[in-house]
C-alpha cells in the first residue's frame, strides 16, 4: 500500500479522533504510559505540525515539547487543520526526495522514513487517544494494512530506541489492527 496515498485518510482520522476527545477526560491515563490524554494530544499536535515543515524542507517555527497546545481555544480544530495541511504537502514528489528532519536539525533521515513516521504516528497515537477516550478509532481497511506494511519492519529498530514497547503477542488470526497494535507494542485489548 502506497504511503503517500494513505496519508491523508490516516491523518482525518486523527483528525475526528482528536475532536472527540472529551474535556473531561484530558488527564486520562492512555496506552502510552508517559502521556495522560493531555500530553499524548500535544505530542501529536507537536510532531504533526513539524511533519508539515520536513515536508517542505522548512525551518522548525513555534513552541516546543512543553508546550500545552489544549489550553489555546479551538486547539481541536487547529489540529485537524494542521493534520490535512501536513498529509497535502507530503502529496508533492518532492517531499519524499532526499533527506528531511523533524527537528529541523542536522541531516536528517531519508524522506520516506519520515513520511512512514508520521504516517504511523496518526494511527498508533490516533488508536490509543480513541481507547483512552472510549471511542472506536474507525480506520478504514486500507491504512491499518499501510500501517501494517510500516510498523513491521520499523518496529525491531523502533523498540530498540525506546519509541516501542516489547512487542505484544497477538494471534496470527486476529484483526490486523490487533496484530499492528502488538508489533508495535500495544496491548490492543488495553482498557484505562
């Protein structure tokens, strides 16, 4: 499946997942043990909007990591926003050429693992604020097999700096979302 053409269908998903999260629930636990609601939200909010400007080669601009975007008014919509703006500039060829950064520094890595990145980061952090919030991330068929086609083979190096967790055992005849969740170290039947 074809990165690329995935990208926004992924990020409106993350995108409506986000604009259903509950005011009351923002300092909810979520299957990332680091982040309550609140946190999770802005490290989405964060790394989606620098996606924006590694696709365009640009320089990094605005807050940083301790920035609490969900006490600006109308954060949900501006992330939803922000998420199409990034999946259409990664619509251009050119932004899957050469090497690009997330963090606006140094070299970078190739243009395409950056693409996946974030690409992932839409479905994994989208399914966990959806279980964390009780809603049902509703992916169509066709990402949860992209985010397969991604996980897999970055989830070996993902664990190994941390940005995974062991890997969760899921049978093989399970929904490929479970077996997504797993590679990538989620239990996909995790309840707050």
């Amino acid at each position: 499946m074809d990165v690329r053409s995935r990208m926004l269908p992924a990020a409106e998903a993350a995108a409506r997942i986000v604009l259903e999260v509950p005011a009351a629930r923002m300092d909810d636990p979520t299957p990332c043990p680091d982040w309550d609601v609140r946190g999770l939200v802005n490290h989405l909010i964060l790394w989606n909007g620098r996606g924006e400007a590694a696709a365009h080669r640009a320089p990094v601009t605005g807050p940083g990591e301790d920035h609490d975007f969900t006490a600006e008014p109308g954060w949900a919509e501006r992330f939803g926003e922000q998420a199409r703006k990034t999946a259409e500039a990664w619509q251009d060829p050119a932004a899957w050429e050469g090497r690009t950064s997330l963090s606006g520094t140094g070299e970078g890595m190739p243009a395409e693992f950056i693409a996946g990145i974030l690409f992932v980061e839409c479905v994994l952090h989208g399914w966990d604020l959806a279980v964390a919030t009780g809603r049902d991330p509703g992916f169509s068929p066709e990402v949860v097999r992209t985010a397969w086609d991604q996980v897999v083979p970055m989830a070996e190096m993902s664990r190994r700096y941390g940005v995974f967790g062991a890997e969760v055992p899921v049978p093989e005849d399970a929904p490929l979302l479970d077996r997504v969740l797993g590679a990538s170290g989620r239990d996909p039947h995790w309840k707050p």
